[in-house]
C-alpha cells in the first residue's frame, strides 16, 4: 500500500469514528468503560453516567442503633422507633476537552492493522483518564489554572477531618492519626478503605516496611502493596507533592473508601475530527462532562504537609 492510500484509507477510518453530534448513549457508555479501566483513581472510584449535566443522588441511612430489647406481647413506642436519616448530593458537569494528533507517518506504520480505530479510541481514553484524574484530584474553583477550576476535587472537597503531619515525614503515627480521624462508625472493614496518597511517599512506606525482617518486608521489596493499619497505602500520579512558602516540598495523604469517590459522566460526549495537510496530522478533539463529589464526606480524612523525601 502506498503512503497516499494509507492516508485515503485513514481519512475514511476517522471519518467513520467521528460522531458529528453526540454520541449515542452506548458509544457513550463504551468510552466511560475504556476510560476507567485506565489505571487512575477512576478504576477505584464509583463511576456513574448521567442523563443531564445536573443529577441528584438520594442518600438513605441509619446514624445511630436501630435494635432494642423486645418484650413479648409490648410493641416499641414511637421514641424506640428508627426513622433513617435522608439526604442529597448533586453533581454538576462541566466540560472539558482532549485533543489528539496523530501524524500521517504513525498512520502509514498502523494503517493496515484492522482495529485502528479501536487502537485510537483506546489511546484518548488512556490520555483522557490521567487529565481527568488531574480534574478529579486536584480541581478547585479558586485555582488560577482554568483547567483546574472547573471542578472541586477530592483534595479540595475534604474537609471534615483534617489531621496537620506538621512536616514530618511518612511514618506509622501519621497514618495511626489519619486512621483515627475518621468516626469508628464508617471503617467496618479497613481492607476495603484506602490510604491514597504521591507515588514518592508510597514509595518511601514500602521502603520502611521492608526494613522489617518479615515476610511482609519481603513481599513490599518485590512490589507487593503495603498497608497500614490493614488499610493499603496506595500511591496516585497526580497527588503530587507541592512547595510551602518555607521551600519545603510536602504532599497530602486521603483516607477514604474507593466507592465513596462518587465521578459522574455525563453522556454528552462528541469527537470531531479535522485533517492539518500542512502539519501532515489528524486531529481528533473529544469533549466530555463530568464532576466528582464525595457520598459522605464525613467519612474522609486528609493528612497535609508530609515531609516529601
């Protein structure tokens, strides 16, 4: 095949990927999977899609004990009654954009592999989840970068149960106080919660767990996930550390369940596509909804200013 039918043959397989419009809700939905699959935050969390831009979801649950002593033949007054306690969160989408070039020489290497499309489609939904996750961890509305202040992120939407490390480096108190911050009431199952927290300080616990002459410190040295406390220790590309005004570098530390990080998508997603001849490139641009909101916020704890090493 020449390189001009390798470009002929390109422009038609984009053509066919571009949706014009919107997608439909199962193109949708097809993209949402490939992008939570990536591994980010998003594969953890709870992804739901969205019929509109703004979508309420209901909470119901008991705060308090519901069981009290029976007597036989006494029914419950209405005191020993439980009535669950409601409530409502709401997630807002905002929009947000990738664009992708691809240059006619990756093309003319790729071209007669059958799945391109599919191949294409998989790289944006790869390059789209680490910018979303970026959205995701660390968006807030008053940040200078327009990006970032679309949306209110994790880090910024913590905010019950701040514990201050005070510039100490990562160690098992850190996490001990971290792991207390949260009522007793929400971790059930440490197994189940996560200590999300930079790749840099992940790194660094694994490092002082395989200090221990243990089968556990073996198993951190090949890699194996460390915990504290039984809760794993997981680290997140883009919760990076950051500089104080004293110069030292620290970073956060988000205790939480994976399914308490609620990202809704709307299903307003299109992909357009444009040659450049001069460039020799497609560019394929994808714009999408999203937003994220924690389903009990009180069950999250943020630890700042770990010492960064």
């Amino acid at each position: 095949m020449s390189n001009r039918e390798a470009i002929e043959k390109a422009t038609m397989t984009l053509a066919s990927l571009q949706t014009g419009g919107l997608m439909n809700p199962k193109q949708a939905n097809q993209f949402i999977k490939m992008v939570q699959d990536t591994p980010t935050i998003l594969r953890d969390s709870r992804v739901i899609t969205m019929d509109h831009d703004t979508q309420k979801i209901e909470k119901i649950g008991f705060g308090q004990r519901i069981l009290r002593p029976g007597v036989e033949n006494v029914a419950l007054t209405e005191e020993q009654k439980s009535k669950p306690s409601t409530s409502t969160i709401t997630l807002n989408a905002k929009e947000v954009i990738a664009e992708v070039n691809i240059t006619y020489d990756t093309l003319e290497n790729n071209i007669e592999k059958d799945r391109l499309k599919d191949s294409i489609m998989q790289m944006i939904a790869e390059r789209a989840a680490v910018d979303i996750e970026e959205l995701l961890v660390n968006g807030d509305k008053a940040s200078p970068d327009s990006y970032l202040a679309q949306v209110d992120g994790i880090r910024k939407r913590a905010k019950s149960h701040i514990v201050d490390a005070q510039l100490e480096s990562i160690s098992r108190s850190i996490f001990k106080r971290g792991y207390k911050a949260v009522p007793p009431k929400y971790i059930r199952v440490p197994q189940e919660y996560r200590f999300y927290t930079s790749p840099g300080n992940q790194v660094e616990w694994m490092d002082k767990v395989a200090d221990r002459q243990t089968n556990l410190g073996d198993s951190a040295v090949q890699g194996g996930r460390s915990s504290a406390f039984g809760i794993p220790v997981q680290g997140i590309a883009n919760l990076q550390p950051y500089s104080l005004e004293e110069g030292e570098d620290v970073s956060d530390i988000i205790l939480t369940h994976p399914k308490n990080i609620v990202t809704g998508f709307s299903r307003n997603i299109r992909i357009e596509v444009d040659k450049d001849i001069q460039a020799r490139k497609f560019i394929i641009v994808l714009t999408a909804k999203l937003d994220t909101v924690f389903e009990e916020e009180d069950a999250v704890a943020k630890i700042i200013n770990v010492k960064e090493m």
